[in-house]
C-alpha cells in the first residue's frame, strides 16, 4: 500500500427494494426501500457506505461530493468531512444533502480502517465489544398475526429483550386501536421484554399523554416521538408527565439541530442516524453534545453501518434492528451480524467487515 495514498473516487448508485408487506406508521405508509450505495477508493482498497433515501442522493454524490473529496489523503477524514460540508453550502448541508454526505463519509471510515487493516470499531476507538439492539417493526399495517410473528419471533426466537412497534396510526386518529394493539404487544412479548412504542409525531403533546395514561399498566419504558420532534415544547410537556423515557432526533441532520434538542430539556435519550446525520464524522460530535447534556445516545436505523460507532460510544444506550433495513442489508451484504440474545458483536474483519453481493443487487438497481 501507498503510505498515503489519495481518494480516487466515490462511486454510487442506487437500488429500490420493495416491502415484504405493506408498512406504514402514524404519519406515513411506503411500499419500497431505497439504499443508497457509496464506494470509495484509495490505494487498491475500497470502503463502503449507504443512506436510506431518495435516488437522487446518488446524483449529488457523484456531482458534488466526489470532485471535493478527490486526491484528498484518505486516511484524513476529517478533512474529507470538511470538504464535503463546504461542497454542499448552497445544496443546502441541512437535508437531502446530508444523507449523501452520510454515506460518503461512512465509506471513507470504512476504507480507512480497510488502508490500516484494523476493524472499524478499533479505529475509532472501541468502548464496549457488544452492542444491544431492540427489534423494530410491528407498523400499523399489520393485522394481530404479522404483529405476533415479528414481536415474538425477536422476544421468543431471538431472545432479543426490547421490541418496538409503531403506533399513532393515521396521525393520531385511530386511538382505539392503538390502545388495541400496545396490549396485544404486551401479551406477546410477556411481562419481561421491554415494550416501545414510536408515533413518528402523530399526536398532540396532550393526546400523548392521554394515551399512555390508558396503557400505563403495560409498563412502556420507551416513547418515540410522541410529537413532532421539531415541538421541543409539546416534547417536554411529554416528558414531564409520563413515565416512559421519551426520545427523538431521528430526522437531524446538522449539529445545530442536536443542540436545539439537548438545551431544551425535553429528551431522555437523543436518537441520531449515521445515514442521516452526516456520517460517522457527525456522529460523534453528537454523541459528544449529548454527553455534555448528560444525555445518551441510541442508533436508529442502519445498524449494520452503525454499529461500530456505537462500540466506539461511551454514552450509548442502543441500536435499532429495523425490519426494512436488516432485511435489506443481508440481502446485499456478505459479512451481516446475528442479534440473537440482543445484542451485536462488530466484525473483527478490517473496516465494518462487510462486502457487497453484486449479482443479488442489479435486480433492485434504479440509478
């Protein structure tokens, strides 16, 4: 290997997957996932990364952030990071632009662990060797049996002890329901796996209290987005009054957002996504302004991607183990990791250990 070699280039593209089931939550429904897929290159060696949305991320990779980041050391980047922020201002950075700055950036981590043939989580500097995940699923779409099957198959067959399921289905309309199926939830998984719930911020601040006031006998130790997380108030009102730990951040997509989170007070946990929020490089400033506010940090989705920045995070509390993403990423992916028990264990292979099954993915190319 070159010393120090440079980024050669970031190639992309992109692929669209249909559900296995028709899915939605409280404010949206979708029949298809699109990954995102970024290849970077130095050396000889390659890193990957991947967002999870719109084809077009891809475009802007190859017309934006490639012609930044190219003849760069791979080895810096930070640098890099920089780069690609700057490339973007009148993108915007905040939004779309993030996603693609996301996996860029994981692809650059990846290949620089790759040049120094140490595991992804050692290179940034592990903390812990596993990493507790949480079954994510159970959308409003599914009738009691897909609900049993998906809850139980993690809780029972997995012995994955944290389950999720979405509620606030059609923006906070069918509150009977809801109620309906948080119990049925309870029933499946038995009194001793921890039962979240997500509303993706479909109800009001005081609907949502009212909601778990009806279930306050099923013991939900996690609220998703109760409300918007853009209504930091209606966040803390939330909090204030229920006894669930309530959390969101999901959507961020820069740092100022995450300070606007933390300073105001209405989080028990910050949610941020490696494919979303500006990559690795972002993660950890995060995860280091949620430390300040004496505040921990959960992965959402991605969690083949992110689980080597949780191993590398003091203040983290856990990892999404989405159905559409896991889904996705064995179906691409040689390398994927086993929850069972509840945890992951990051591969110990250089970079984040995984290679991409070319023949299985044309199928599902669209860009």
């Amino acid at each position: 290997m070159d010393a120090d070699p440079a980024v050669e280039e970031l190639k992309t593209a992109a692929y669209k997957v249909p559900t296995d089931a028709p899915e939605g939550d409280g404010t949206f429904a979708w029949d298809s996932t699109t990954l995102v897929l970024v290849q970077a290159s130095a050396g000889g060696v390659t890193g990957l990364g991947w967002t999870y949305g719109p084809a077009a991320c891809s475009a802007l990779v190859g017309e934006v952030l490639s012609p930044a980041v190219q003849g760069l050391p791979a080895l810096d980047v930070g640098r890099a990071a920089q780069a690609m922020a700057q490339a973007t201002r009148n993108t915007p950075r905040p939004g779309m632009a993030a996603y693609a700055i996301s996996a860029a950036d994981c692809a650059l981590w990846d290949l620089k662990a790759r040049l120094l043939h140490l595991p992804l989580h050692r290179l940034l500097g592990a903390v812990r060797d596993e990493v507790a995940v949480y079954g994510s699923g159970g959308f409003t779409t599914y009738n009691e049996a897909q609900l049993a099957g998906q809850l139980g198959g993690w809780v029972h067959g997995q012995g994955i002890p944290r389950a999720k399921m979405k509620i606030g289905e059609s923006f906070g309309t069918e509150e009977g329901r809801d109620v309906e199926r948080m119990r049925q939830a309870r029933d499946i998984i038995g009194p001793n796996a921890a039962l979240f719930v997500d509303a993706n911020g479909a109800y009001t601040a005081k609907q949502a209290i009212r909601i778990m006031a009806k279930v306050r006998e099923l013991d939900i130790s996690w609220f998703e987005e109760p409300v918007s997380s853009d209504n930091l108030a209606g966040l803390r009102e939330v909090r204030e009054r229920v006894d669930a730990d309530v959390a969101a951040g999901e959507y961020g997509t820069d740092l100022a957002y995450y300070r606007r989170m933390c300073v105001a007070d209405a989080l028990d946990c910050v949610q941020a996504d490696v494919s979303r929020c500006g990559g690795i490089s972002e993660w950890l400033r995060i995860a280091a302004l949620a430390a300040a506010c004496n505040l921990e940090i959960s992965g959402h989705c991605a969690p083949h991607m992110t689980v080597h920045a949780a191993a590398a995070t003091p203040n983290f509390r856990h990892l999404e183990w989405f159905h559409d993403h896991v889904r996705i990423e064995n179906l691409f992916f040689e390398g994927c990791l086993d929850p069972h028990g509840g945890a992951l264990r990051p591969s110990t292979e250089p970079g984040n250990g995984l290679a991409v099954r070319t023949g299985a993915m044309e199928e599902y190319r669209v860009a």
